[in-house]
C-alpha cells in the first residue's frame, strides 16, 4: 500500500473516532490500570566492539513519562547502580510529582564509567488512585569519531501495587 493510501486511511479512522462511530476499547488496551510499581531499568554505559573488544563509551537518560491524561504519579526514587549492584547515587532527593503527561529525565555523561556495562536503575512511583502506567525507559547514545549508536532499553516491572 501506498504511504498516501495508509495516510487517508488514517485520517478517516481517526474521524470514525472522533464521531464516536467506532466502538471504544476496553481501558485494559492501553494497559491495567496501577497504583504504584518498583521498575527496574537496564543502563549500558559502555559496550564493547570491534576485533580487540573495545569498550565504545554511551551517555544514557532515563525517561520517566507520566502516560495518564487525568492524574499525577509520584516518583520516590530513581537509584542508579553498577554492575556489582552497588547504589552509586538516587537521583531523587525528595519525591517528585509528575502532572498529567509530564515526564523527568536523568543523565549519565558518555565518559562516566561508574555504572559499567551492567548498570541498571530502580525506579518507584506511587500514585493515590488506579492511573496508566507510565513508560520508564533508557536510551543510550553514543558519537566517536563520525560513527554513532543509540537504542532503547524498556523498564520491567519487578514489583506493583494493586
């Protein structure tokens, strides 16, 4: 199919829509509904290439997105640990509401090397009624010498609240 074609096709599934000619989804589509989970998020500070195994130094930012149109969330903590499992720091002193659709970022710089390859954070969030999930996830970036990578590593839950 054409791009034009999927385009059209797009726009006049989004006014079925929006007349409320298409039957909505249940709210489970877009995901339960939680009060709070403790997440764990994979971070590669550096990862290895070439023949000789090099270590290829990335910057890495956490993202968290509050998804819920209607409620905020609350983040308690944001704990960065290397690759022993060792707490290197929390980067929330205090909690930190997120409103409706606002999201926080936090940065690790390409040349610190604290983390190690398998560096990883522990992110909690609380909310005081069921809201989306918010997404939680890292990207890793990284730029030498006119060659670049970056990808994406999603949070796992390994804790919810009802």
């Amino acid at each position: 199919m054409k791009f034009k074609t999927l385009k059209k096709i797009g726009a006049c599934l989004a006014v079925l829509g929006l007349l409320g000619i298409l039957p909505a989804g249940p709210a489970e589509a877009a995901g339960p509904l939680s009060t709070g989970a403790t997440v764990y998020v994979s971070i590669y500070s550096n990862i290895y290439s070439g023949p000789r195994g090099r270590p290829y130094q990335l910057g890495a930012m956490l993202s968290v997105r509050n998804t819920d149109l209607q409620y905020p969330i609350t983040v308690l903590s944001a704990i960065y640990y290397n690759t022993r499992g060792e707490v290197i720091r929390n980067y929330i002193a205090e909690p930190l509401e997120l409103g409706p659709l606002a999201s926080k970022d936090y940065y690790i710089k390409e040349k610190d090397k604290t983390g190690g390859t398998g560096a990883n954070f522990i992110v909690q969030w609380q909310s005081s009624r069921p809201v989306n999930q918010p997404i939680i996830e890292a990207l890793m970036l990284g730029l030498t010498s006119g060659q670049g990578i970056s990808f994406i590593c999603p949070g796992k839950i390994i804790t919810c609240h009802e």
